[in-house]
C-alpha cells in the first residue's frame, strides 16, 4: 500500500508548532517569573509600579517600547516567612520589538524565597500569538491579526530557580489551529532547553483526522530534537508505530528528518491492506516541507492482509519523492524477496487449482510508483529468481524455477502482478521429487498473470533449448530428450510446452521435425503438427527381421504425430509415410513403436495401406508386388504382415484380392537375401476370404490361397475352389495347384483322383 506523504507532512508539521510552542511557554513563565518579577525588588528592576483601585500593575519598557506588562487585582503581598503572592494574574508579553503578543495568566501565584521556587495554585494558561504588524502598531495596541496563537493550560506548575527546573505532574493541554494535544506530568529544564512529557502524550488534528499518541516524550532546543516513545500516528486506514520515535527540527522549527527505531510498524487498513515492519526507519524532509528520502534499514518485512496477500522482504528499503511529496521510487537491496500469493476466490464454489504461489528474489530492485499510489513497474538490478508453485501439485514439492539475469514485473491499477519479463539467459526449470530436472533456456522469458493471481502462461522467446532427461523406465532409454525452437510457450494449467518457429526434438536417437510441437511436461509425450518428419537412428540390425531388419534409419514424415515417451510408441496421422531403406508402408495413419520394431497401419476407402515387396522367380528375376489393404499389422521379430480389409496384392502379371492376407517374408540375415536398395523378399502369402487371382485371362476363385514365391506355386483351397479361362474351360476341385509362368494346373478332389490339366498361360 502507498503511504499518504501529504497528511504525514501537515501532521508533522502540527507537531513542530505544538512543540515549540509548549517549549516557550514553559521557558518563558520560568524566565519571566523567577527573574522578572520575584527574583528582585521591583525597585532594583528599574520599573514603575503603580498602586491603583484596579489592582497592581507592573511594566518594563526598553528603548521607548514596553516589554511586558504584568497586572493583577490584588497588590504584592509579603506574606509570613518571606512569601509572595499575586492572584487573578495576567501578563503580556510584547517582545523588545513589539512583534509578540504572549499572555499568561492564572488566579494564584506564590514565591518562596527559601527554596528558590514558584508554585501556580489552580490553572495557568498562556497564550502565545505572533503580532507581524507590531513596528507599525502604537505601542502596546493588541494586533489586528493574531499569526500561529498557541494556548496551553495545565495545573499544579512549580519552578525552582535554583535548579531551572519547572514541573507538573497534572494534566498539560494545549491547542493550535492545526490539532491539539495534551499529556500527563511535564517537567522543563531551563538549564537544559529540555522538557520531558511524562505519559500518556496525544495530538490530533490536521485536516485529514489524525492522532498521535505516545508514552513518553522530550523536547529539547539544542538540539532542536523531540524523542517519542512508544509512539502511534494514527489516520483514516492506516497507523504508523514505533517502539521510539525522533523528529529533528530546524532552526525555524521546520520538520528536518524523522527516525523511528524499534519495531517500526506501517500498517494499511481495508481488503487490500498492508503491514510494514523495519527496525528502523528515516525520513529526510527539504524545503517548504518537501520529503526528499525515506530510508528503512535492518530487515524490511512487508505483509499483505485481506484480498492483498502479498508479502516482502528487504535488507534495506530506500523510497524517493517527487513534488506534492509522492513517492516515485523505491529501491530494495540485501536479499530481496517478493510471495505473490493467489488471491481469495469470491465463493465457496470457486478453487484455485489451476493458481500459484510465485516468489522473486534477487539482491538488488526498484520499483516505480505511479501518483504515489499505484505500483507501476518492478525490476531487478541483478539476476533474478522466481520460484512457480502450485497450490495443489500433483506431486508434493513440485515446482518451477525461472531465473534471468535481469527481471521486469508491470502491475495493474489494483497493484497486482499483471507481466513478468526476463533477459537475457532466461533458464526454466520444472522440478519434481524423484525424477530429473526438466530444463529450458532462451534469451528472454516473458510470464502472464490472471487478474485474481496466478500465471497463465510463460513464453519463452530467440534460442529456446529444452532438456528432459530420460526415465529409467522409458522405452527410450536414459538417453534424454532436447528440444529447440524459435518460440516456447508454456501454460501451467496443462503443464505443457508449446514451440512454434521451425522445432526440433532429439529424444533417444529419434529426431522430429514440424511446423507446431507440443510437449506434456508431466508424460513427456509430445504433439507434432504440420510437416512432421521423423527419422528414427542407432538402430542395431535384427537379422531374424524383414521391413524393419537394417540399422539405417527409419524415416516417417506425416501431417502430426504423437510420440508417447514411455512406451516409445508413436502414431503418426495425415499421408503417413514410413520406410527404412526401399521397404516403404504408406497409410492415413501408422503406429510405430521403435522399441519392438512394429506397426500397425490403418487406411481409408480411398487412401489403403500400401506397401511394396520383392520376389524371385525360379529364373532369378527379381519382381515387385505392391499390397494394399484396410489395416496392417507388422511385427518384425515374426516377419508377417497381417493385411485386414479388402487385401489387393499386384504383381507381375498378377492379381490378388482377398478379405485378408498374412505375408510372409524372408529373413533379412539368411543368405541371398535382397540388396540394400530393394524392399523385403516375399516368402509366402496366405490369404482367406473371397480370394481372386487373375493372371492375364486366367481366373481362379476360393476361400483360402497359399502363395509360395519360391517356385511361385498358388494353392487354392475352399469354396470349392474354381478356376476359369477362356479357351480351356472350367477346372474344379477340393483343391488347385497352379503357377504363374505355366499352364499346369493340379486338381486334388476327394470323388477323383488327381488330375493335371492344362490351362493357357500367356508369357
């Protein structure tokens, strides 16, 4: 909370005039009765005393002005034992150049000569008004404009002449245009210029409703100094205390510096209250009032109360003012430390799970006010720290650091944390009990905040570098995950990582490539959009393997992916495309899982499963067949691709349907296997289901096909099957053996006994 300088400034100088007035008024009843009036004869004074039916009057005139008057209803009197008194009393003071009009006045006064002192029986009140226009005034004419009058009263006053010590332990009141004030028990030193106030000191006044109240107090003259104790301003919604308080003051009785030590406490009222406590603080004071610096030193501690629940710490608080005494700058240094709690929530139903608790800290900040009220900007002078906690973490201890070498904090007009900004070598790292730091740097770092507390979002801008070590119970080894990017956003509310502007992730010996990538910082499964590619390396050869047998790299480009970083799966969607070497799966989405080299394909009407093998006929020849279906599922230990959903393999010469096929290939570490630069060798393709084999005019139907690429033999079973052609009929059996590159068809039935029929081959 802002202090209110302008009310702090009209009080203090309240006090000054108050102060000074109670100073001389007691130094001059002391002066003026002890050695003006009782001290000497009236004779041996050198004034003129005239007896009259109104009473006794004395004066003192010096260079044709008169000094004092004094006058009283009854004349002196020496009573017995050498005792003087005057009663129903009244002096006035006009000053040696008429530019005073002080009265005292009191019903009864008495002079003991034996023990040097004089006793005010009943009241004493003393008036003290400037007269400016005096010099121009006929001598002793009462002014027509009283400057600064000053009245005090009290009871009970006694002065010693020997020792120059008046005192009173009764009640002293005392009353200026600007407030009044009164204690109890006051004792003057006129030796000293000192007068102490014995208990129970009050002053209030100004325009703004303020009281002061204190102990104990002592004004001295030399130097001009007032010593409080136990003391507490008061105003409309805020209080300052301090176990004691000094107010030194200039020659013209103008407030210099204030110093509080002792649990100095500035305490704000209301639903965005604060409390200030230091164990000392100083304020120094210029010109026409003007406060210069206000200085709290010895460990500032600041609390927030209400719907402010911020608090602060400081080894030493310097605050600097502008005009009409705002303050416009407040320096922090020796262990700063700002807690932005999250705010209250307005009812019962609300929570603030997705909140907060942020904490800075660095040794060195300012922050700059705005009207002396508002809380603009903050920001360190030296690297900065801010500790992100959640207040309801899924893990207990769960956090975030953010560290920068420099901090900028913007705040709103309600002074709560709006921005946050670091630069450069911003570093971010999420921690959580039992597992790695996660760690990201970048050049700067930028976080928002809700209006009812909490961050929103952090972005993290230029050179972003990511860094996930790996889980021991990863799929993917403990090799880690980097990633780097233009931009970073992270949203503590889904605890992700956003990066945008050209990422790339390293993770375990994969790489990806997208326009737009999402990281779940609590999984470590990520999201790749647009432009996914993704090459999978140090791969060991798996020689019992086929599509996925080699060490070269699998590459796999699509329009998004997600990559599961436990289980190393990931499904990538959008024109996949995956192939290692010449062995190439295309699909609207492919499954991969790197750490069992296997996949699972889905197609579409439109967009099948497509993949591409090779075979070798009996001559040597090498052919491609291309297989196409709704769904394939690979596993590379078992070198078989399992088609499902409309299966269509072409071949030379060749075509297949069938509802679905297993393909089964050749082992990529057995002899003769194919070159680097051709896809896996088709062993055997066995296949159910509505099968059709066309080759060239000749057509075969069934239920159940094993194709053997060896020799090239179809074996048709189930159906019965039925196999046609043009020019020479119509073969049937329980079973049909035929080739591709002759006319031998061999028919197995149960009613007859075996059969070779020859059928026409076009080559």
């Amino acid at each position: 909370m802002p202090i209110s300088i302008p009310r702090l400034r009209v009080w203090f100088a309240t006090l000054a005039v108050v102060v000074t007035a109670v100073v001389a008024g007691f130094y001059f009843y002391a002066q003026v009765q002890s050695r003006r009036l009782l001290k000497q004869l009236p004779q041996k004074l050198g004034v003129e005393v005239q007896q009259s039916t109104q009473g006794f009057s004395l004066s003192k005139s010096e260079g044709g002005r008169t000094v004092f008057t004094i006058r009283a209803a009854n004349a002196v009197q020496y009573a017995e034992g050498g005792h003087a008194k005057l009663r129903d009393v009244s002096i006035v003071v006009y000053g040696r150049d008429s530019t005073r009009f002080d009265q005292i006045y009191g019903s009864e006064f008495e002079y003991d000569p034996r023990a040097g002192t004089i006793a005010a029986h009943g009241e004493v009140q003393i008036d003290l008004e400037g007269n400016a226009s005096g010099p121009q005034q006929p001598d002793q004419a009462p002014p027509r404009e009283l400057q600064n009058p000053v009245h005090l009263k009290t009871r009970g006053l006694v002065f010693n002449q020997k020792s120059g010590i008046a005192h009173t332990s009764e009640l002293v009141e005392f009353r200026v245009p600007q407030g009044e004030g009164s204690a109890v028990g006051a004792t003057y030193d006129s030796k000293k210029n000192e007068l102490t106030l014995e208990s129970r000191v009050s002053i209030s006044g100004g325009r703004t409703p303020t009281k002061l109240q204190a102990s104990s107090g002592i004004i001295s003259k030399d130097p001009r100094r007032i010593t409080l104790a136990v003391a507490r301003l008061h105003q409309p919604g805020r209080d300052l205390e301090a176990d004691n308080m000094e107010l030194l003051l200039s020659p013209q009785n103008e407030l210099e510096k204030a110093i509080g030590t002792g649990n100095v406490r500035l305490i704000y009222e209301g639903p965005d209250g604060a409390t200030l406590r230091a164990p000392r603080g100083e304020m120094t004071v210029g010109e026409k009032n003007q406060i210069q610096k206000a200085v709290f030193t010895g460990g500032v501690e600041i609390e927030g109360h209400g719907r402010s629940a911020a608090t602060a710490h400081a080894g030493r608080v310097t605050v600097d003012f502008a005009a009409q005494n705002h303050p416009v700058l407040v320096h922090a240094t020796e262990g700063v430390r700002l807690r932005h709690n999250p705010a209250p929530q307005a009812t019962p139903a609300q929570d603030n799970r997705d909140q907060q608790t942020v904490e800075i800290t660095c040794d060195s900040a300012d922050l700059h006010i705005k009207d002396g009220r508002q809380l603009t900007r903050a920001e360190s002078l030296a690297p900065a720290r801010v500790l992100i906690t959640p207040t309801r973490p899924s893990v207990p201890g769960e956090h975030t650091l953010v560290t920068a070498n420099r901090l900028w904090a913007d705040f709103d007009d309600q002074n709560h944390l709006s921005s946050m900004r670091g630069q450069p070598e911003a570093k971010l790292t999420s921690i959580v009990p039992g597992q790695p730091d996660k760690v990201s740097t970048s050049d700067s770092v930028v976080a928002q905040f809700a209006p009812g507390g909490g961050i929103t979002e952090i972005r993290q801008e230029g050179n972003f570098r990511y860094n996930e070590p790996g889980a021991k119970n990863s799929a993917l080894g403990a090799g880690g995950r980097f990633a780097y990017a233009d931009h970073a956003r992270f949203t503590p509310e889904s605890d992700a990582v956003v990066l945008t502007g050209s990422p790339r992730i390293l993770d375990g010996g994969m790489t990806v490539t997208a326009n737009r990538v999402r990281i779940d910082r609590r999984t470590g499964d990520a999201l790749a959009q647009g432009s996914v590619k993704t090459t999978y390396s140090e791969l060991r050869q798996n020689a019992g393997g086929a599509i996925l047998a080699t060490s070269d790299p699998v590459h796999v480009t699509a329009g998004a992916a997600n990559l599961q970083r436990s289980s190393g799966i990931a499904r990538y969607t959008g024109d996949a495309r995956l192939w290692q070497g010449a062995d190439v799966v295309e699909a609207p989405a492919i499954e991969f899982d790197r750490a069992n080299r296997s996949l699972v394909a889905e197609g579409a009407a439109r967009h099948p499963v497509t993949s591409v093998f090779v075979q070798v006929g009996k001559d040597g020849k090498t052919s491609t067949v291309v297989v196409t279906a709704a769904r394939l599922v690979y596993n590379d230990s078992e070198r078989r691709a399992r088609y499902r959903g409309g299966v269509l393999a072409r071949g030379e010469g060749l075509t297949l349907t069938a509802g679905s096929a297993d393909v089964l290939l050749v082992a990529a570490g057995e002899k003769e296997t194919r070159s680097i630069a051709t896809p896996s060798r088709l062993n055997q393709i066995i296949a159910t289901g509505n099968i059709n084999v066309r080759q060239q005019e000749r057509n075969a139907t069934g239920e159940k096909l094993v194709y053997t690429a060896a020799d090239e033999k179809f074996v048709l079973t189930g159906g019965p099957p039925l196999l046609t052609d043009p020019e020479r009929g119509t073969v049937r059996g329980d079973s049909l053996t035929f080739y591709s590159r002759d006319d031998r068809v061999l028919v197995d039935s149960h009613e007859s006994s075996r059969a070779v029929t020859r059928t026409r081959v076009i080559r």
